[in-house]
C-alpha cells in the first residue's frame, strides 16, 4: 500500500481535528488511526510520535489534495502564537484544544453537510451523508470486505427526489437539498466563482442557496474556501462571547466586525479553539 510520511509536523492531532465539528466522514479505528473518505478517495491516517503517515495516497495524491486539506501549507504555530496573551479564555483554549486545524474540502460537500446539521446531532448527520454517499455517489474502494463511497455530485444528486432525501433521513432538510442540488446543478448559483469572492460577496452567494444561512454559509466558507475571516455564529459562540467577551444581544454583523478586529485575519481559526472549548466544558 501507498503511503506517504510527513515528517516534523506541529500543531496537528488527529482526534481534535475529528472532534472540532468540522468534518463527519472521518471514521476512528481501534488503534488511534482514522479512516478518511474526501476528493472522492479513501486513505487512513495514523500519527506516530511527531511524524504523520498517509496509508493509501499516492506522492501525486498528496501534492493535489491532502496537503491543503490538511493545511499544511499554513505555519499554525505563528497562527496560534499571534493569539497568545489576548486573554485568558484564548489562551485556555488553544491548549485545551491543541491540535486543531482547518480542514480544506469540498465545497459542494461542505453544502449539503451544513444543510443536514442544522438543528441536529452528529450521529444522525454522519449516517445521512453515509446513506447519501452510498445511494448517489461512486464506489472508491472494497477494503476489508467495507465499502467506501465518494460523496455525489451535484449532477449525481439532482436524480433524488425529495422523498428519496427523506429515506435518507434527512428530515426536513429534504426540500432544502432538493432545491440547492437543483439550483447548482442549473448554474444558478456557480460554485466555482465563490472562491473568488470577497467574505461578504461569498456569504451573499451561498444564501442564494435553500437552507442556508450566515451561519451554515460561514461554516462552508471556513471549511472549504479557505476564508479564515468567516466566524461561524450560532448558540454555543454566543454563548462563549457572552462569558469570556461580555458581548450580549449583538446581531450577526457587530459580532463579525467585533471578532475580525479582534483576532484579526484568522478569526475563524480562533472561533474553532473557543468553539472546542466551550462545547466540551460546559
């Protein structure tokens, strides 16, 4: 099998990644390592003391995909040092969370996903994209006697009816992702324009789309277009601006300006430590 080491790597654990609420098809395996399905490929990860191994990608695989979706390109340590000393409730978080970084996926991915995990749990979301994946997209592999699906185009999902959604267990979303998959699938929304858009330009775009809003269009800008400034917003990040920053009753737009004047161009990475934080201490 295909593997490919990195070596010296910082700032990088494997389970605070898996567990930041950023990504649901990462599959944990007895020993530590995890089982990763993105890009329409299957690999599985292990970290080894201070070396990060990649089991089935290839050195090609690796230059077109897993190095910016793992963010390597990103010197995390200056990232984090910049936050260091703002206050203490930063400075909690980013060791209690040590390791987390932003993953870069796949936008049409980071669509559906956000749509499907408003109002709802992380089981629930993990089995419909799984179900999703496996009704609509292609098979990647057989491994182990298990097989892997890539998430489904938009193309591969316009063919869904609503009530096809449903049986996936999508709940009330179905509409949302019918809509959507048919807004992208006719261009009406052009996903290969959005990465190229300012913040507030992109957000716009993306609440074209059904079941979107700041937050769910925030979440896919951070996860998937490399916008660091997009502060995902909902209960537990007001929460923590209301007991660590003593902001109360601000709308959405006060509390972008307040967290970019603040935390500066990488907010967003900022928001992930405070969000990890705060979500599994309270």
């Amino acid at each position: 099998m295909n593997r490919i080491i990195i070596d010296d790597v910082t700032e990088f654990s494997l389970k605070q990644i898996a567990d930041s609420g950023q990504t649901f098809r990462w599959q944990e395996n007895e020993n530590g390592s995890y089982t990763i399905i993105a890009f329409g490929k299957v690999v599985k990860i292990v970290k080894e003391d201070s070396e990060i191994v990649i089991y089935g990608a290839s050195k090609e695989d690796f230059v077109l995909i897993w190095e910016n979706y793992f963010d390597l390109l990103r010197n995390y340590k200056t990232v984090i040092e910049n936050f260091r000393g703002k206050d203490e409730s930063l400075d909690n978080a980013i060791v209690y969370g040590n390791g987390i970084r932003i993953l870069n996926q796949d936008i049409w991915e980071m669509i559906i996903t956000f749509i499907i995990s408003g109002n709802n749990n992380i089981p629930r979301i993990k089995k419909s994209i799984e179900k999703i994946s496996e009704k609509y997209g292609d098979l990647i592999d057989l491994i182990a006697g298990e097989k892997y699906y890539a998430f489904p185009t938009p193309k591969q999902l316009s063919v869904a009816t609503i009530a096809d959604l449903r049986e996936c267990g999508v709940g009330y979303r179905d509409a949302y992702i019918f809509e959507t998959t048919q807004l992208v699938v006719k261009k009406e929304v052009d996903l290969s324009s959005i990465k190229k858009m300012s913040l507030d330009e992109a957000r716009k775009e993306l609440k074209k789309l059904k079941g979107v809003g700041d937050k769910v269009a925030d979440c896919i800008l951070l996860f998937s277009c490399e916008q660091t400034t997009a502060f995902p917003i909902d209960t537990w990040v007001k929460k923590l601006l209301k007991d660590y920053y003593q902001l109360e009753k601000k709308n959405n737009k006060a509390i972008n300006e307040f967290a970019q004047a603040y935390f500066g161009e990488h907010c967003g990475i900022a928001q992930q430590y405070l969000f990890y934080y705060i979500r599994n201490n309270n």
